[in-house]
C-alpha cells in the first residue's frame, strides 16, 4: 500500500454508527491479609444519544469478610448512574 494510500484513508472522517462502553474494574483492599478482592466496575457508555458512567457492586462482595462499602455507594444492590464521573 502507498503512503499516499494510508494518508487518505486516515483523513476520512470517521462516523460514530454504534454504542461505544469502557469498563474500569475497581478492586478493595483487605487490611488484615493484604489481598486485593474484586468488588466492582464503573462503565462509562458513550452513543449518539449522550453518554453516562454507572457503578456497580459485584453480586457477592457484601459476604466478603471485612469489606467496607465505599463513601456515597452505601447499598451494594444498587445501579448508580451519572452524566458525569462519580466524585466524593
């Protein structure tokens, strides 16, 4: 492929068809034994119509020993959802 090839192709503009979602897993800290434990994820969904970010606890994390629910996200059955990133 030419190089004049490649640089067309770049500068076509690109259009959004299709939902688009990132997921950021959020992991806990055990004090007692140090080990890290899977509680979560925040996503963040992004489409032609608008984007938004949830977070969500895993099914399991409320029997997990010691665990700690996080400041503003205290029922761990809940969706939380926002148009902007989630702050304390």
């Amino acid at each position: 492929m030419s190089k004049s090839t490649m640089t067309r192709a770049a500068a076509r503009p690109r259009a959004v068809t299709r939902d688009r979602t990132t997921t950021l897993l959020v992991a806990w800290r055990n004090p007692l034994y140090k080990a890290y434990l899977l509680i979560g994820s925040v996503v963040h969904f992004e489409s032609p119509d608008g984007e938004y970010f949830e977070f969500s606890y895993r099914k399991d994390v409320a029997k997990k020993a010691l665990f700690h629910r996080i400041p503003g996200f205290d029922q761990v059955d809940l969706v939380y959802r926002s148009s902007r990133l989630f702050h304390s």
